[in-house]
C-alpha cells in the first residue's frame, strides 16, 4: 500500500508544482511553501527520503529504520490537517482498501477504515473471517488473499496466528498491512505509540519507557522494546 499511496500524493504534488505562477518561476522567486492542508501535496513531492518508504508490504515495524519513521511522523502531522471537502481529503478516490479481520477488532478496525474514507477511499469489511467465511470451510489463508486481491488495492490483516501476514505478503500480488499476527508484530500500533510518545515528549532520542503488561504476548511492544 505505501508506494500506492506515494503515487498518488506525488501526482498531487506535480499538479501542484505546475500551479506555481510563471511570472514567478521565470524570476527565480523561490515558491512559496504553503501551509495548511495544501501542504500535503507540496511535502510529499519536496521530500527527498520518500524512497526510504519503498516497502510494498507493512509486516512488521523494524522495517523502518529512523530516517524512515521520521518521514512518517512528518506526513502524519500533514495528514492531521486534511479537512473535508479538500482536494487532498480526495487522493485515495478509486482506491478500494479490504480489511480482512480474523480476530475481533474494534480500535484497530477503525482507525484503517477511517483513514481510508477520510481520503476518498472506499472499504470493504470483513470482520470475523476465520468464522464467516470460506476459512470456516477449510479454505487456506493464502487462497483468502488471492481471492480477496482481485476485489481491493490492498488488504489489511488481522490473523491469530504469528507470521500470517507474511504468509499473505508471500500469496499476494497487492500490499498487505499487518494489523496483527497472533503474539507477533502490529506495526501500525507500535508507530501510533512512537508518534504520541514524540508528540507528548518532543523527541524520541534518550527516552526511557517502562512496559506492563502481558509483555510475552504483546505485539505492540516488540517494537518499542527493539
């Protein structure tokens, strides 16, 4: 999904270049940056570490080494300022996200639902897979996938197992986003938890954190803990 999602904001962005005054451009004035919502197009197409972000699937959070959180915290600040109505509350439209949830899910579910329809997107839910679909008869994850990619651009997983996502990843011609494997990563969560911690603290450089808990079988600590 991400370099889905890259795409679409850099053909935002190129739009928005190209709106730049001439009289200005042939003057060599600097263009202004804009503030605001507008500034999500111009962001993503000034970045010079989006390439750090050319991930095809979201399995588990190590992949994202620091340079690469901070771009994400940068455009999560940005995406906090899109309003309804905006041409950027539009830069998902046609693109179609399935949630494919085999655990219960409330928050989780949510928050990617939300996040897909607050940018044009459009959602397919599908909650208590493993009991209300074809896995109830036997059917393999990795068939689920395939059948599931020819309906979505994506698919956002919640499986009981550990390792289901890359499972997925493995199956899938699209990105899966790990929402939770079994005992084993949510990548999503531990990112919500770095950007509070960076935007209650201000940094996330010698910070100490204390973990309670189930620890053994938290998923959303492994990555704080790494």
């Amino acid at each position: 999904m991400v370099p889905q999602l890259r795409a679409i904001q850099n053909a935002n962005g190129q739009q928005h270049r190209a709106a730049v005054p001439a009289t200005a451009a042939r003057a060599g004035l600097p263009r202004r940056t804009p503030r605001g919502p507008l500034a999500v197009r111009a962001f993503v197409a000034e970045d010079k570490n989006w390439h750090k972000l050319d991930v095809k699937h979201v399995i588990q959070a190590q992949q994202f080494g620091r340079e690469a959180i901070d771009v994400i915290f940068r455009e999560a600040e940005l995406m906090e300022k899109v309003r309804p109505g905006t041409p950027e509350s539009k830069m998902l439209e046609g693109r179609i996200m399935a949630t494919l949830f085999y655990e219960p899910s409330t928050r989780t579910r949510l928050s990617f639902e939300s996040a897909m329809a607050r940018l044009g997107g459009t959602v397919l839910s599908t909650e208590s897979a493993g009991e209300y679909s074809s896995a109830a008869k036997g059917e393999t994850l990795e068939d689920t996938i395939r059948t599931v990619e020819a309906y979505a651009d994506c698919i956002v997983l919640r499986h009981f197992q550990e390792g289901s996502a890359l499972r997925a990843a493995g199956a899938a011609s699209i990105p899966i986003l790990n929402a939770g494997d079994g005992p084993g990563q949510h990548p999503s969560q531990a990112l919500l938890d770095l950007y509070s911690i960076k935007k209650e603290i201000g940094r996330l450089d010698n910070v100490k954190i204390g973990m309670v808990g189930d620890l053994l079988n938290g998923r959303t600590v492994r990555r704080a803990a790494a």
